[in-house]
C-alpha cells in the first residue's frame, strides 16, 4: 500500500499525486490545467470524441472523416517530391469497395505495410475518386473497443493518452465513493445516469447510446448548478436586500403622459405597468427591459424616472458613451425643463470648478435626474435620495458594474434597458437572477427599413441612389467597418471613404467625418452638424451605433457588412427610419462563405431584431454574440446553450422550485448543493447571506 495513501475514505479531496506514476512534473503539467485534487481529474471531461467507428463507404459524405477496415490488395508506391515531401500510396479492399489510399510524409509506412495485410485506416474520404487520404492507421482489424476516442483539453507536453490513463486509476480508485450531488427525485424523474456511471461513460464510452445517456447527465447537471446559482441569487436579491418603496404620485403620471406627443403602445403600457409594479414594492428592483430600436424605450425611462420624482426621489441614467448620455440629456431635457425638473449631465469632460458644483447640486437635491455614462459611479459622485437608477444598453456595463451601482443610493431600483434584444436562451443565463421586460411592438405607422445587399462594384448606383434622397431633402450615414485588431486602420478607412465622397458630392453637399479618434468636443460637433442638416452625410465608425436620433436620416449605407454581427447590423440599421421617410439600408459585402451569405440575406429579410439575435446565436454560437470583449456569458464544459437550450429551462425551473422548498435550506441530503451555493460565495454557513 502506497504510503502516501492518508486519506483512503476519501480519496477525491487526496492530490493527484497519490495515483502512480505521477511525479513533480505531472503533477505541474496537470495544475496547469486546473487539477489538483483527483476530484478535478476525475471531473476533467474531454470536450469532444473521435469516432473510430467503421463505416460503410456507400454510406459516407464526400470529404467526410471515415475509418475502415481493409486488405491490403497491391504493394505500397511511394512517390517523393523534393526533398521532405512523399506520397505513398496502397489499394485497400474494403467490404466490396476497391479504393486508394494515401499517406502522406509517412515514407516509413512502405516497409511496415505488406500485400494482405490487414489494417484499419482513419482519413478524408474523397468520394469522387475513390481515396482516403490518411490522417492514422493501424496494423490488424478494428478491434471495437477504442471506436470511440475521448479527446481532452491539453495544456503544454501532457498527452490525451497519458491523461486517459491516469483517469482511469482515479476512476478505480474512487469506484463507490462518488456521491451524486443531484436531488434523487430529479434524477429519476429525467432518468437520469447516476454520476459515477455517467463519468466511466464520459471517459471510457463502450457505445455511442450511454456517451448520449452521461452526455445529458452533465448537460443537465451543468445547467442545474449553475441555475441553482442564478435562483439564489434572484432570491437573495429580493428578499433579502431592504429595498424602498417610490410611492409614485399615480395622477401626476398619467397626466404626464398624456401630455406626450403620441399614446403609448400597448407593449410601452404593459412594461410600464411592470415598472411601477416594481417601483411601488418594498423589494429592489432588478429588472431588465428589453425593446427593439427604435421601440420607445428611452419614453418608458423618463416616464419611470418623473414617477421616482412624484415621490421625492432622484433618478440616474447611466449609458456607455459619451454622445449617447448628450442625447439623452437632450431629450430628457425638452421633456422635463418645461415642468421645472432639473436634468444634468456628468460626464468625463465636466471638470474641475463645474464638476464640483455639479456635484454639490446633486448632493443637495437640486438635480432631479443625473445622466452620464460609467463616471455616474465613481465614488466622488454622492446623490441626496438616490430611487432609481437607468442604465442603457446594459450588456456593455459587467456584471461587477451592476453591482456597484446597486450599492450607491439607499438600495435604489435599477432598470436596465438594451437595445439589443437578447435571444431568450442568452437572457435566462446572462440575465438568470432578473426579471425581465419586453416591449415587442413598434410604434403604429412606422415604416419598415428597406435592406439591400450589394457589391461594392454597384458602388456608383448605390452613390446615384443617394443622391437622390439628399436630394429630395433627406440625410445618409455611411458606416465604415469596425477593424477589433487596429482601430487605427479602422480611422483609416473612415478617412479614405470620407475623401472619396467629398469629391463626389463636392459643391452640392456637404460630408461630415466621425470616428473614435475624434476628441468628444469635436464629435459633439459633427453630431450636431449632422442633426441640424449642416453636413447631409456623414461618415462614421461604429460610434454612432447606439441612441443617436437623426429623423431625417433615411439611407444608412454600410461597407463591409460581412464583419459585424447580425444583431450589431441591425443597432446600425436602426439609426434610419426614425422619422415618417420610407428609409433604406444598403449593405456592401462580399462574403466568402455561405454562412456570411445567409446572414446577409436574412438582415434583408427581416426587421425583427429578436429573430436576427436568435440567428446571430445560431450562426455564430453564444461566444461571439456579444462581440469579442466578454459578457459575463458563462462557460459550460459540456452542455451547449444553443443547443441544449430546452434542459437550461427546464433546470431553471428546477432549481427555483427547489430554492424555494423549506426543506433545501435544512435536510441532510441538499449538503452539497448548499456547499456549492457557500463556495460561489452565495451562501455563508449554509444560510442565504
Ligand atoms: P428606443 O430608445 O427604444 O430606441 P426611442 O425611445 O428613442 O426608442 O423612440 C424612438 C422614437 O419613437 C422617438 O422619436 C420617440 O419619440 C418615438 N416614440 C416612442 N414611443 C412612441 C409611441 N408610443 N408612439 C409614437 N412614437 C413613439
Ligand atoms: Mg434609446
């Protein structure tokens, strides 16, 4: 018996360094992979398989990866080009098929492989020719235990092989010990595969039906724990936080929005009714709205924000840009300054002197509602009676954000809105611990945009058709693509374009420049150039992407469309069609795969932005929707938001219901999901905090 062997109860919470054949070097090599206790070895799962299973060759697709077994029926040809290059090449006789098969830079193989051998081969099938092109091969027949190849995440000179090995001591050495964390009764009700079982499946599959049956354990099991999560969460938000109660002055209200220039839309009536649902509660508010552009959501904020005031409260409005919190504070203004409520503007640009004063206004109640972007929470930044804090599209604040400010004030509600309408599976993970809102109806008489897909050697026609909106009195945004790597060339482009176009309108129109280099006084600038109809074009990067509002903007033309995500098109899109103008929307691709033709072909379809997220997420998987810099998505290892989206819903409810039962939060046999709740830092002492 190894003498390091301290623990043997408990083998799971021992150091790899208990399994044999593991010294200071693997133990170094696993670390960096994330495991230190056998527990993390044993719970290391591969991410994908190889399938070595043999198929029928009438059965298989042009360039598919297939493996078969055969004789070999001629002697092996090898062919060399230049020095390190070589071909060998062999006829295999496999079931009734007759194909070639090559090897390539293997020139070793000619004197291993006879005439009659048997041996299986795994490559690319060219179904047109007839040939396997060799990625590996054995000597001998198929021999069914290894169909089936787990294939695991590697770090630095650790092998799949090596990894294998060592789990499958651990395995043994852990055979009855391994608990199944999961409420019993849930396990039978989806009959679930116990964990012990659905481990050996995952890493030592025998056959293709239990890889599926371990699969759905860990795909629910991912999604229950991480709901479970989610639900604590929801629930310690709500009760457990003191929140206020705005007791909102109801006829005031509704006299203010009856003096809007337009009726709510029965989906703005709805949300609005949620909102002050909330706002009226003792519990905080936690909710997102989600609304497509252009679908009234910044009336619904005003509209929350005077009732917070009818009740002696101040409001925030946090956005991501600059230029966004000036239009704001704008509108807001125009809505507000008539009724003697006080709308200010704090933003990176107020300083010194004006920021102090500013502050100490707020801090004296003389400001109603503060608008700006991240500097709104800054430490420096103290409000009187802080109700309810706004924040516009939300996915760009972290989840660290979030937090922060909903620590500012006296426990104030929060709202948060975004445009960009967030497939539902992404909102119940993103967003799992919220309430959300969704105004899912445009306002009456607003003309869809027309979307165009073009070539950019339709260039002058597209330069025709614009002229003949400015002409007829209208304004166009051109949009230069968004370059992640360099924004540099991205300026760049924005540059070269806005050159070409002064030529061209040179003498009749005027051309506006854009872009994120600019300083923010000189983009307010040319903001409102643009607005006042001094430049009827204007060139931009993606910064005028969120809320700016130019009604009579109606063409919006967008060069290398192929680059931006479908839902990031569609914020774009929605800077036109905003006043009574039919207004269009001209993309310029040239995308190489079909999967970029499909995403442009779908933006010209349709102008439901939930049916564009859905596809963007389809498309491009929950990694890319938010773009590269990261949302706070979390990360399965086995289960696949997209795809398994029905089993998140379904753990959703299950780990809600559960958080709720009396029972969870005392009976013996929920340990260990309560530890897992302590160790997120949900819980301490197995008590919600
Ligand atoms: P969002 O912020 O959701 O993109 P906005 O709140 O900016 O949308 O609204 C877009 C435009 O529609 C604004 O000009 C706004 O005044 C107008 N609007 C909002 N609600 C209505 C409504 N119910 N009826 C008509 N127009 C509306
Ligand atoms: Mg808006």
């Amino acid at each position: 018996m190894d003498s390091r062997l301290i623990n043997k109860a408990n083998p799971l919470k021992e150091t790899v360094q208990l399994l044999k054949g593991v010294g200071e070097e693997t133990v170094q090599q696993l670390e960096a992979m994330g495991i230190v206790l056998i527990e993390d070895l044993i719970n290391y799962l591969p991410y994908r398989y190889d399938d070595f299973r043999l198929k029928d060759l009438s059965e298989a697709a042009h360039e598919e990866r297939v493996t078969i077994e055969g004789r070999v029926h001629s002697e092996p040809a090898l062919q060399f080009f230049g020095k390190k290059k070589s071909r060998l090449t062999v006829r295999l006789l496999a079931g009734p098929h007759a194909v070639k098969v090559t090897f390539f830079n293997q020139p070793y193989l000619k004197k291993q492989l006879n005439l009659n051998d048997i041996i299986t081969v795994t490559g690319k099938w060219d179904r047109h020719r007839q040939i396997v092109t060799a990625q590996t091969y054995k000597l001998g027949p198929q021999q069914g235990v290894e169909e089936f190849t787990p294939v695991y995440p590697l770090k630095g000179s650790m092998t799949n092989r090596t990894l294998q090995k060592m789990i499958k001591q651990a395995l043994q050495l852990c055979k009855g010990i391994i608990i199944d964390p999961l409420p019993e009764e849930l396990i039978v009700q989806y009959r679930l595969m116990n964990r012990q079982a659905a481990l050996e499946a995952m890493h030592f599959p025998s056959n293709p039906e239990d890889m599926k049956q371990a699969r759905r354990r860990f795909v629910y099991e991912e999604f229950f724990y991480f709901q479970l999560k989610m639900q604590a969460l929801r629930k310690f938000e709500r009760e457990q936080s003191k929140g206020i109660s705005i007791k909102y002055n109801k006829d005031d209200v509704t006299g203010f929005i009856k003096r809007l220039p337009f009726p709510l839309t029965k989906a703005q009536q709805r949300v609005m009714d949620e909102i002050f649902t909330d706002m009226l509660s003792p519990n905080r508010m936690n909710r997102l709205l989600q609304g497509d552009v252009g679908s009234g959501k910044t009336v619904v904020a005003a509209i929350a924000l005077y009732g917070a005031i009818t009740a002696g409260y101040q409001g925030a409005l946090m956005v991501p840009t600059e230029i966004l919190a000036e239009q704001h504070a704008e509108s807001l203004n125009e809505l507000f300054a008539p009724i003697g409520i006080t709308v200010a503007l704090l933003t990176s640009s107020v300083k010194g002197k004006k920021r102090t004063l500013l502050l100490e206004k707020l801090k004296a109640g003389e400001i109603n509602i503060m608008i700006g972007t991240h500097a709104l929470i800054q430490d420096e930044v103290d409000f009187q009676q802080l109700g309810l804090v706004i924040t516009d599209e939300q996915h760009r604040f972290g989840v660290n954000q979030r937090r922060v400010l909903r620590e500012k004030g006296e426990n104030p509600d929060v709202l948060f809105m975004t445009a960009t309408p967030i497939p539902r599976t992404l909102a119940i993970t993103v967003f799992g611990e919220m309430d959300v809102s969704i105004i899912d109806e445009m306002p009456a008489g607003r003309k869809p945009i027309e979307t165009y897909w073009a070539k950019e050697n339709m260039l002058d026609r597209i330069l025709a058709f614009m002229e003949k909106e400015l002409v007829a009195g209208r304004q166009a945004y051109v949009i230069c693509p968004l370059i992640e790597e360099s924004d540099k060339l991205d300026v760049q482009n924005a540059i070269d374009v806005h050159m070409q176009l002064e030529q061209y309108f040179s003498g009749r129109f005027s051309v506006g420049l854009m872009h994120g280099r600019l300083h923010s006084d000189d983009k307010e600038a040319v903001m409102k150039q643009f607005s006042e109809n001094k430049h009827q074009v204007l060139v931009s990067t993606t910064v005028v992407e969120v809320g700016v509002n130019v009604p009579n903007a109606s063409l919006m033309v967008i060069y290398d469309a192929e680059r931006f995500g479908l839902s990031q098109l569609h914020q774009l899109r929605g800077r036109v069609g905003r006043g009574s103008d039919q207004s269009y929307c001209i993309l310029l691709a040239e995308p190489k795969n079909e999967v970029g033709k499909e995403r442009m072909k779908i933006m010209t379809e349709t102008n439901d932005g939930f049916v564009l997220s859905e596809k963007d997420l389809e498309l491009r998987g929950p990694g890319d929707f938010f773009g590269r810099k990261q949302s706070g998505l979390p990360e399965f290892r086995v289960a696949d938001m997209v795809h398994d989206y029905r089993a998140l819903e379904v753990a959703r409810d299950d780990a809600h219901k559960l958080i709720e039962r009396l029972e969870f939060w005392n009976d013996a046999r929920f340990e260990p999901l309560r530890s897992y709740l302590m160790e997120e830092g949900i819980l301490s002492g197995g008590k919600l905090d």
